[in-house]
C-alpha cells in the first residue's frame, strides 16, 4: 500500500467523525445517558471504556425498561430463533413450483437455519435492536470464520462512521478497534509490527487502537454488474479481485502500519436504520421522541422524591440569637433565627402543611409520562404479542393492533431492505464458498434466490391480502347457496387459492406440492379412477348376466328343466 492511499484513509476517518460530531454526537451522549448507560464508545475522543456513571444519573428507569421491551419485541416478532422467520423461493415463479426446485431451496434453507443456530447470531442481533431503537442506527458486522463458518459481532455508536453511495444506502464503514498488543500478534502474526510484538512479549496491558476500513474499490469501472454479481472486465484489484476493500492500520504512533490490505465479496456490514431523513447517513430512533419526555420524567422524580423527604423530615426553624444565615431547604435541615419569638416556641417546620406538595397529583401526572414512553416504544403491541405467547396467530396481532403494525410498517419495509436481505445474500454467500450449499440442480442455473419473511409480524402485515380471500370465497359459497347456481364456484381458481394461502400464511414450501407432483397426483388418481369404474363396469355386467340365468330358470318348466338338465350330457355325443 502507498503513502497515498494510508493518507486517503486518515483523511476520510477525520472526515466522517468531523461530520459526526456535527450532527449526531451531541445527541447520542444525551440518548445513552437516559436510555442505554452501558453502550456508546467515544474512541476518538478519549472516551476507552464506558463505566455506566450515566446510570447515577437516572431517577427513573423507564426508558431503559421500555427501550428493552422493544429490542426483545423485535427479537420475537422479527427473527425468532423458535419459530422459522423467512423461507427461500425463485424470482422465476413457475420454475420454483417444480419439485427438484422446492426441494433445493428446502435443502439450503434448512443449512442456513442451522447455520444461524449454532453461530451468536440471534445475540447479537438482539443487541442490535437495541442499538437501532436507541440510536436510529444498528451495525453489525459478518465475517467469515473457518471454525464456526461465520461469527457476528455488533458495534455500538461512537466506535464507527458510515458513508452512503448515490443511492442512499450504507457502502462505507470505518471503525476504531481497540486491541492489546497480545490480541494484535494473535490477529495478525505474520505483519504485526516489532514494536507490538515486543510489547506483548512484555504482557505490555495498554491499548492500542486500529482502523478498520471497509470501503468499496475506488477503480469500480474495473467491474460491471451482472445477474451472477460483480465480473472482471479489465484491470487488476487488490483484495482478490473482491469489491469491497477491507484494511487494517495501526494509528497510534507516528508510523501507520498496514496489518492488512484484503476485501469481501459482500458489503460485510448490515447498517439498518430507524428511519432516515433526505439524505442524511444515520437515521432517527423512537428514543429521539420519547427524550423529552423521559428528562421530565427525571426532573418530577426528583422533585416528587424531595417532596416526600420534607413531608417525613421537614427542614426546622430554631431560634438563635446570635446565629443568622441562608435558608436551607433540604430534609430535616436546621435554620437558626433570632425572630422567633411567639411565647415558649424555640423551634417549628419551616414548610407548612398548607404548603406542602401534592405527592398524588404527581404520582398521576408521571404515571401519563411514563405510558406516552412506552407508547413511543411501541411496548402495547410487543406486550399483547409477548403475553398471548406461541399460541396468537398472525391474524389476531393483524386484527387487534392494525393501527399499530402500519405505524411500524415502514420501519419494517426499510428493515427487509437494509438488514434482512443483505444478511441472506451475504450467509448465503459465506455457506457457498465454505461448500455447504448443494450443486443447484441444471434448470436452476442462472436463477436469482428470492428471500421472503415470514416472521410473524411480517406474516401480520400480510393479512389485510388474506382477509379480502377470505371474504372472496365466503361471499362466493354464500352466492352459490343462495341462488342455487354452484356454478358459481367453478370462477375460484382453487389451486390459486391454496398457493396464495400458503404464501401468505407463510407456510413452508415443502408442505405444498409442486406443481409437476400435483399433475403426476391428479393423473394418477385419474388412471385409478378409471380402472376402478372399468372393474365395477365388469362386476355388474357379471351380475347381470348372473340375475339373467337365474330368471330364466324360474320362468322354465319343472320338467323341461329336468329334460334340460337330463339331456346336457348328451350334447356333442355322436350316434
């Protein structure tokens, strides 16, 4: 790497904390105070480690507890790892109902569930709710890893800037790391430098800080985009030919060593966003709204706490007749005073009763404060979602919090775009190089994975679809009863019925057959229908002939058939 190109990396590191500093930090050391004391590392400002100092601060601890809920909402309602939360199909729809198709996709998704199951991703992407519904902005970053096949780990704000292309979406991340010299000879043995190297023979224990900088490849025009991804078209890139440049330099001290200079197929970092505003990077966060109210909150705390301290200890006026001073307020506090002169009193509360603070008055106006928090979070959908447990169906959340679930709908069409799509294409390209994904099957080739979710919110934002074939079919069972024409029912399209049931429903596509398996079923039960009807066609010729004989043997004569039957023998005898 040249001088030129470490020099590009620090200025755009101080250019990206320059702009975040303008705009957002300010904000999210207030945010972090109030709602998530534990997170938030300041790196370039000094700020090693946060000790949770902030909590001190905090007279009341609803924001902590309802931000929580939220983050633990979105866990179960978004990517629960007990119930499946998205499923696998063809952007070609025909060609995903042929069997060896379905059962491809099964196959692949099956191993991506696994994969997710044994790895820290569901931690750590419950950490990343919380850092989303806090800050308006989540980063979590994937990499591959050759023992557990990839590993997650989620930054908190402070430690990253981020950069968007000219389509708004997150391209660039760059991010302050903080190693001792031992974990630096681990990560990188063979370009640590020696002055590191020695200070980890010395079980040196300070901090050393590296940027990580994820960027894509400034020569793009090197590559073009095809429906397999990115192909070589001209020149040679660093970091294997990848589009993504990744690259590792010390910046303490005066000399930047390069530890590393490779790439990533994927953009390896999942950057989803609350919501965001024009062409700002970071995005906006349910905390942003409820932080006015939460610093009432504090503020009526404190005051209600006061409050009831005077009632139980009243600050005392006592008379002295040399002592004089300020008043002092604070509970059981003791005021000397040389006018206190009615008859034998030497000492009375300095508040009176009348003056005395309402405490329930109080108690009622923070108890709003408080439900207007959980309302900006969101706690009375995830509550009723939490409290009627495994057993609510997707349809009771759609029916008894519609209102609520198209306040979140966009959040979650811009979740689906900025974190659960990426996530799929990157774990999906993470298993295929590491051989796990099955050769696709040859009518596959070329084909593009669709992803689609099926959690059970995303499964509730489908339901106002299902509710109007819902509707279809009653009315039209109704209209064939009514007027007595079932052709009526011949207009429903009844396989189109149970394919968009099952999408919608968000049923497993092995539990419904291909469309090749349907024809070979109804074929064969056809071919069975008609052998059946031939076999009953030649039981009743049989018995018919059976009933013929013995009516005629009932109509015959006693003796003409005895004659018949005396005679049988004779017939075919010659003379």
């Amino acid at each position: 790497m040249t001088q030129e190109e470490i020099h590009h990396f620090i200025r755009n590191l101080k250019r990206l904390e320059n702009e975040r500093k303008r705009g957002w930090e300010t904000h999210w050391r207030d945010l972090a105070r109030h709602f998530l004391p534990r997170r938030a590392r300041f790196l370039d400002a000094g700020d090693e480690t946060n000790n949770g100092e902030a909590r001190n601060f905090l007279e009341d601890s609803i924001g902590i507890m309802a931000l929580r809920l939220l983050a633990n909402g979105m866990q179960s309602g978004l990517t629960s790892p007990s119930r499946p939360w998205f499923s696998l199909t063809l952007e070609d729809a025909a060609l995903a109902e042929h069997a060896d198709a379905k059962l491809w996709l099964h196959d692949t998704y099956e191993k991506m569930v696994s994969l997710f199951a044994r790895s820290n991703f569901y931690d750590q992407v419950h950490i990343l709710y919380s850092e989303l519904a806090c800050f308006g902005t989540g980063v979590v970053i994937i990499e591959e890893d050759p023992r557990i096949t990839m590993r997650c780990r989620t930054l908190t704000v402070g430690e990253y800037v981020l950069d968007t292309g000219e389509d708004g979406r997150v391209d660039t991340l760059y991010r302050r790391i903080r190693m001792t010299p031992r974990q630096i000879v681990q990560a990188w043995p063979e370009t640590c430098p020696e002055a590191i190297r020695a200070l980890a023979e010395q079980d040196a224990g300070r901090w050393i800080t590296i940027l990580h900088a994820i960027e894509p490849f400034q020569s793009t025009s090197a590559y073009r985009t095809t429906d397999k991804g990115y192909q070589r078209t001209g020149r040679g890139l660093k970091g294997n030919d990848r589009p993504w440049r990744s690259v590792y330099l010390v910046l303490d001290g005066s000399n930047r060593e390069v530890l590393e200079d490779s790439g990533y197929y994927e953009f390896p970092a999942l950057c989803p966003r609350w919501i965001v505003t024009a062409s700002d990077v970071y995005g906006a966060s349910p905390a942003m709204d409820a932080l006015p109210d939460c610093r009432q909150l504090q503020k009526m705390t404190e005051d209600g706490r006061l409050s009831l301290e005077v009632e139980v200890g009243p600050p005392m006026i006592v008379a002295e007749g040399t002592v004089n001073g300020p008043l002092d307020l604070s509970p059981r506090a003791i005021n000397y005073t040389s006018t206190l002169t009615q008859g034998q009193e030497i000492a009375r509360p300095l508040v009176q009763r009348q003056s005395r603070a309402n405490l329930q008055a109080l108690a009622v106006e923070k108890a709003n404060i408080k439900e207007q928090i959980q309302r900006h979070f969101h706690n009375d959908l995830f509550l009723m979602i939490s409290e009627a447990g495994k057993n609510m169906t997707a349809t009771e959340v759609a029916e008894r919090n519609g209102e609520k679930l198209l306040m979140l709908g966009p959040v979650l069409d811009r979740l689906r775009a900025e974190l659960f799509q990426p996530l799929i294409e990157r774990v999906y390209g993470i298993m295929d190089r590491a051989g796990m994904i099955a050769f696709p099957p040859p009518a596959l080739a070329g084909q593009r994975v669709k992803v689609e979710f099926i959690s059970i919110l995303a499964q509730a934002q489908k339901q106002a679809g299902l509710s109007a074939v819902d509707q279809l079919v009653a009315r039209t069972g109704q209209l064939a009863q009514v007027t007595g024409a079932p052709d009526a029912l011949d207009k429903l399209n009844v396989d189109g019925l149970v394919d968009l049931y099952a999408e919608l429903l968000g049923t497993p596509p092995n539990l419904v057959l291909a469309q090749d398996e349907l024809t070979a079923q109804r074929e064969a039960r056809a071919r069975q229908m008609q052998q059946m009807q031939m076999l009953s066609a030649l039981q009743q010729g049989a018995q018919a002939a059976e009933t013929g004989t013995q009516a005629i043997k009932n109509i015959m004569p006693q003796g003409a058939s005895q004659a018949g039957e005396t005679a049988a023998p004779m017939q075919g005898v010659t003379p």
